[in-house]
C-alpha cells in the first residue's frame, strides 16, 4: 500500500514523504530504523487510472519455481561473497520475466539508495509474502540473510512441492471426467437419434428411461454447438463461483468434509501451519506475530480463525496448545500434545518441525496412492452411466423380440 507520512529528524527536522510498505506499523518501524520519529502516516489513495496502468504493467506473474529459484541464487551468491547490490543486478540480467526484472530493479535501486532489503520487498506485496518479508528482516538484524533466504528457499519449495503433488494426484480424475462428458453428449448428438428413428417405425413401446435419454439425444443433436458453449459457460460459471470471496467459506467447509480429499487438506493445513510457525520462531519473530503472518499463509477460512483464536488466546495469557486440542476436527490431536510438549520444554519451533515434517511425508505417500483409491471409484461411476445407457436403449429391442416370438 501506498502511504504519505510526516516524520520529525534527529536534529528537529520535519520530513514529509511517500513510501509503499505492507501497513502502517511496518513503515513506521522503517522510519524509526531511520532514527526519524513518525508523526503521522496516512494511506494515499490511487486514481483508478493509474491502478488500472500499474495492474496492466504488471499482469505478468513470479511464479512460485522463480521465486524458489531467485532465494536460492541469491543466498549462494551472498555466501560466495557478493554484496547484495551486486547479486541483485546478476540475477537481473539472467531473468526472463518482465515482472521480476522490473522487481530487480527496484530492489537494486532501494539497496543503492540505503533502504533494507525487507523494507525494499515491502513495495511488492503481490509478489512476496508476509511470511518471506519478516524471515528477511530477521536474516538482517542477525546479520545471516544468507542463511534466512535458504529457509525461505526451502519453505517455498516444500509447499510448492505439496501442493504440486495434490493438483497432479486430481488432475487424472478431472480428465476422466472431462473425457465422460464430451463422449456423451457425443452419443447422444449422434448414436440415439438413430435408434430413436428405428424404435419409432417399429411402433415399440418404451420405458420412461429410453424416452429420457431420446428427449436428451434429440436436444443435443438439434443443438450441438449450443450445448457445447453451455458446458463451457457453465464450467467457467463454477469456477468463477468457486473462486469468488463469498463463496469461500462454504467451499472450505465442504472441501474438509469431503472424503479423502478432506484428510488429505487437513493434512496440508496442519503441516503449513506448522512449518510457517517454526520458520518464524526460528527467525526471531513472536510467537503473536508467526500467528498472525500464518494466519495469511493458510488458506482455508477456518483455519483462519482457529489461528486467530490461539492469537488472541496466547495474548492473554492462555496455552498455545489449548485452541488446537479444542479444535481437533481441523487439527489432529498430534498436533496439540507435540505443541503442549514444545511449551513444557521451551522447544517449540522443534516440535512444530516435527509435526511439519511428518504431515508432510504422511502427504507425499498418500498422493503417491490416491490415484490408486481413485480408479476404482471413476471405473464404478463409468460402469453405471453405461449399464444404464445400456440397459435404456437394449430394453425396447427385447420387446421387440418378444412381439416377433
């Protein structure tokens, strides 16, 4: 976001200017690590035009394999040796990504002109996280960004890989299923109307289910191209719906529910959860604030609001491990004693990597064999729209054949 603030020097004088940074309290921790105390600090609102232009500019996107690439060149080159300015302008000149050159840039600029790296990466929230932006600013005031770019190397990579792992487990189903649709509706264009018309001059009498599906072969055939720009439409319109902000609680509900799939997302939510939390304890951070900055990186709702439930419980005074055993049909039981066992003895970041590392594994095998559990239940689904396509257009040739007998 974009802010105008006021500021008073250490020699008494008043500074006005206009920075970007995630919120209020980051640019005014920026400002006082300037020595310059903040007076006031507004957000800046932007012409619609010039949004639509920056929008426009920017329409490119890092994607995650960039970034897990970019943390990783960059913290060998800072470990080989190169000043941060120096390695900035290297990896701009190999990258191929309009968007990410014109990031490089900036950053090169804002380290030149004096800025802190995490200050820098605050200009680009779309770009990097909450999560990255706080690591960073812990890797500088420990004087290990090196060190602090590999974790978020590493953390980026085990949630790209998760994540990668369950979208490719689906994407076999949603073929299937994609292919089942097209061959029917091509069956029933092509194959029904013509059993329609030899059931029609017999004169047979048909069963309520042939009539249904020569009412359905007849529409499609009379409306082929219709039909086709309707299951697109449609299509478009669930995921459109899907990916709507209203929707989103009721999706989240049903996807945990959902079975398989919601032990599978209970599973990538806990290990998330506590991969994120351990990274930033590690770093440095408060406990407070790696819930909050998780509560970010998680994406269901409400493991949204068990993260800030724990938040606002650990702020007065209460367990960590207590909002967690109280939701135990999010988070599985493990998960709160491991926590409870990391309070006890003082190594929480340790447990919460614990729990990460074996949800992740847990992850990694079932995916390995969904498509396993999967097959049986397509091939079940397959075998019952053919027996009663089937069955529908085989009943009539039998009276038929009953009437010659």
């Amino acid at each position: 976001m974009l802010f105008s603030y006021s500021a008073k020097s250490k020699t008494g004088e008043i500074i006005e200017d206009t920075l970007e940074a995630p919120d209020r309290f980051s640019l005014a921790r920026e400002i006082r690590s300037r020595g310059s105390t903040p007076l006031s600090i507004r957000e800046k609102k932007e012409l619609f035009l010039n949004k639509f232009l920056v929008r426009a500019y920017f329409f490119s996107k890092v994607s995650v394999g960039e970034l897990i690439i970019f943390t990783r060149n960059l913290s060998g080159m800072l470990r080989a040796g190169l000043s941060l300015y120096r390695a900035l302008s290297v990896l701009q000149k190999q990258t191929k990504n309009s968007k990410l050159d014109k990031i490089l840039s900036s950053l090169s600029a804002d380290i030149n002109s004096g800025e802190t790296f995490s200050f820098a990466l605050a200009k680009f929230p779309d770009t990097f996280s909450a999560l990255f932006i706080s690591i960073v600013r812990a890797g500088e005031e420990s004087g290990n960004l090196a060190g602090a770019l590999s974790d978020i190397g590493l953390n980026l990579e085990k949630a790209h890989s998760l994540t990668k792992k369950i979208r490719g487990a689906l994407i076999y189903p949603g073929i299937i299923l994609s292919a089942m649709i097209v061959i029917g509706v091509l069956m029933f264009a092509f194959v029904v109307p013509t059993l329609a018309g030899t059931f029609k001059e017999l004169g047979v009498a048909l069963p309520l289910s042939t009539r249904i599906l020569i009412f359905l072969g007849n529409f499609f055939s009379d409306n082929l191209v219709l039909t086709f720009a309707a299951i697109v439409g449609v299509a478009f319109g669930a995921f459109s719906l899907f990916r709507a902000k209203f929707m989103a609680p009721y999706i989240d509900f049903v996807v945990v529910r959902i079975p398989i799939i919601g032990n599978l997302a209970k599973e990538l939510n806990t290990a998330r959860t506590a991969r994120t939390i351990s990274s930033l304890l590690l770093s440095g951070a408060s406990l407070s604030r790696a819930l909050q900055i998780t509560e970010d990186v998680v994406q269901n709702t409400y493991y949204k609001k068990v993260l800030s439930e724990a938040r606002v419980a650990i702020e007065k005074g209460a367990p960590f491990s207590q909002v967690f055993e109280a939701n135990a049909k999010l988070y599985p039981i493990m998960m709160s004693e491991m926590i409870q066992v990391g309070e006890e003895t003082g190594k929480l970041s340790d447990m919460l990597l614990q729990i990460a590392l074996f949800y992740e594994e847990e992850i990694e095998n079932k995916t390995k064999n969904l498509s396993v559990v999967i097959e049986p239940l397509l091939m079940a689904v397959i075998g019952a729209g053919v027996g009663f396509f089937a069955i529908s257009m085989i009943s009539p040739l039998y009276s038929i054949l009953e009437s010659i007998n």
